[in-house]
C-alpha cells in the first residue's frame, strides 16, 4: 500500500517480506493480549532471534550479517505496523548494541557483539535519571575508579528492556569537574553484585515493551568494561548512538502510521451511513489522502538518512533528528485521524485502532524530544548560514 517504489535491493526486498509474515503470522494474534497484559514478548524475540534479525547492522566478523541501517529501519518499520510493544523492545537492542559498535574495543566487541547478533543475549542503553532526561549532561550516577574496578552508585529510570536485556550500557560521571568531558560508558551485565531492578513502569503506550528501572549500589565493574577503554567518552558515545537510533524511532513511527492507516482504509469500505461506505464521502477520501501522502513523505525521509547512514556520511545529527521529529508527528496525527473515522467504536478497545494512537505518543518522546528535535535542526540550519 505505498505510493512510492522504492529503490531496495532485493535482499532488503526480501527482509520486508519475512518481517511482514513474522508480523502477521506471530505477533498480530498476539498483539492484544500482550498489549492489555504489559507482557514482554520473549517468545517472539526467540523467533526474531531465529530469523537472525538481531544479527542485522553487526559485523560479519562479529557474527552478524554485515548489512546497515536501513535494514534495520526496514526490520523496524514492519515489526511497528503491527504492533509497536514488540517493535520497541526488538530496536531498544540496537541502541544498547550501537556503542560497542562504534565505541567498544576489539576486545569489547569481540566478547559482546557475537551473542548480541544470535538474539541470545538482549541489550539495553541506561542514560535517562528521574532528573536528567533531555539534558543529558545532567546526570548524577557516579563511577569512581578503584584498582582496577569502577564503583558505580546511582540510578536510572525508563530504561527500555530493563530488567529483560543482559547487557546493559550505563552511562556515569566519573569526573564531575569536566561537565560533558568527565561523562563515561560502562559496559555492565545482569547479575553483576549490586546491580538490581526497581520499578517495572505501566505505560499508556507500547506496553508489550518492558519500562523499567536499574539500580546501581556499590556495583563492581572491571575496567576491561570501560566503553571504548577511556574515560570521558559517555557523551560523545551518546551522541552518536542517538544519531543512529533515532532514525530507527522515525521508522517504527512510520510502521505506526502505516499499520493505522490501513486499518482506517480497511473500514472506510465497511462501514455504511447514510446507505452509502463512507469511504464514498470526499471528506474522509481527502483525510486519507493526506495521511497516506503524509505517511510516504515520513517513509522517503527516513530511508534518505538512512542510506546517509550507510554511505558512511558523518554529519547526519540534524537530517535524523528531522526525521524523527516529523516522523513521531506524522504517527500522531494519522493515528489521530484513524481513530476519527473509526468514529465511536475508534474510541473503544474491541478495535484495535487506539492502540496505534497509544503506541504513537512515544514516538515524539523517547530518544530526545521533538521539542529538541527542533532545537537540533535549527542550530544546524543557523550554523550553516551564520555569516
């Protein structure tokens, strides 16, 4: 149901056709149950695991399939049109696994990226404090070195896959007088002394993904585990696993749209009033125009900075914070819309229409506001025209 054909090869081609039946056959029966539970989806992750979609983006060297981010976009997407719980909890692995990617030692890679790629083990990234969310630079778990340990102390909160993923990337002050330069990255596992879980969080969204909080008390952490091997490389870590994730965000938001917008299609053509499928009225036909034209125009953007991604281009923080941005808002006004045609029944929870609309919300959230999104875009605009 695009409008654009799109230039895929004919392996991402053939990705979008497994993610779909994967989608359709294990997770849309599903869907529901998990969503009104709040239930992490362990037995889909082993089948994602089995079809090797955690080994996309990875290495082949590292036991991955060597392929990029748009993969993973195009992974994401699908997953995300049936249901964003699911989609969320498979990408959040990603962003825990894209600072050893591009960060870790050979060491580190060599020792964590291998059972990250099989799916046996799940990854989660831990920035977010109860006092630090958009301004990153806030936060105030420590890491002091001790012999050849770091002492982690503190916590973090709305970690997605806590308490589910086994490898954890923890992000900790370890020189409070540098600012952003004395900020660092920990490579931690679950089970490790000291390291517990708190609250599980009830969302209104994306609930077959696991929300959750990770404490950190006295928690010993080798210095083999001392992302990249240096100190003061959390922020930078950071910035760059955002400017690969948050192109993956713009996709699931699009997987939203498109999931919402077919269900809205579907029962335009079922739904009679007046002796006439509203679907004959122009009003609603323009309504799914634009949501459909709005929908494609989300899907182009995030697939250009995508394959800005892949063709090795360095600068892209300002072209994914666009597409996340206007993604996200795109996902929240069709879902919106879909819900309106739905009309009364949209507003109830035997159709399955407002869960797209819940699931959407996140989506102009996590991974930096849009309101920083904005920011962003803008600085890079003025930048680029300060005379």
């Amino acid at each position: 149901m695009f409008l654009v054909d799109y230039p895929l090869t004919e392996d991402q081609k053939m990705l979008r056709e497994l993610c779909r039946q994967i989608a359709e056959e294990k997770i849309r029966p599903q869907s529901k149950e998990l969503d009104e539970k709040g239930e992490f989806p362990y037995e889909i992750m082993k089948i994602l695991s089995k079809s090797d979609l955690f080994s996309l983006c990875i290495p082949e060297e590292f036991g991955g399939m060597g392929s990029g981010l748009m993969d993973l976009c195009i992974a994401t997407e699908e997953i995300s049109r049936v249901d964003g719980g699911v989609a969320t909890a498979y990408a959040a692995s990603f962003l825990g696994m894209f600072p050893i990617l591009m960060n870790g030692t050979k060491e580190q890679k060599e020792k964590y990226l291998p059972d990250i790629a099989s799916g046996k083990n799940l990854c989660a990234f831990a920035l977010t404090e109860p006092e630090a969310g958009s301004d990153a630079s806030a936060i105030k778990t420590t890491a002091k070195k001790q012999g050849n340990n770091y002492i982690l102390n503190g916590t973090k909160h709305f970690i997605t896959n806590g308490g589910d993923a086994q490898i954890y990337i923890v992000i900790a002050v370890t020189d409070k007088g540098k600012g952003p330069r004395g900020i660092s990255a920990f490579i931690l596992e679950k089970g490790m002394d000291g390291f517990t879980f708190g609250k599980k969080e009830e969302k209104l969204g994306i609930r077959a993904s696991t929300t959750g909080e990770l404490i950190f008390n006295d928690v010993k952490v080798p210095k083999e585990n001392l992302l990249g091997g240096k100190e003061g490389l959390g922020f930078i870590a950071t910035m760059k696993t955002f400017d690969q994730s948050r192109p993956g965000v713009a996709a699931q938001a699009v997987g939203i749209a498109q999931g919402a917008l077919e269900l809205a299609t579907s029962y335009a053509h079922q739904r009679v009033q007046f002796d006439k499928p509203i679907s004959s009225f122009q009003g609603l036909q323009w309504m799914l125009a634009d949501m459909a034209t709005k929908t494609e125009a989300a899907r182009s953007l995030v697939y250009s900075v995508a394959s800005m991604v892949d063709r090795g281009i360095k600068n892209v923080g300002a072209a994914s914070a666009a597409a996340k941005m206007f993604a996200s808002d795109v996902a929240m006004e069709v879902t919106t819309n879909a819900v309106q045609i739905y009309g009364g029944f949209g507003y109830m929870r035997d159709y399955p229409v407002e869960k797209f609309m819940r699931d959407a919300k996140i989506t102009q959230i996590y991974e930096g506001t849009n309101q920083i999104q904005r920011s962003i875009v803008a600085l890079n605009l003025i930048k680029m025209y300060a005379k």
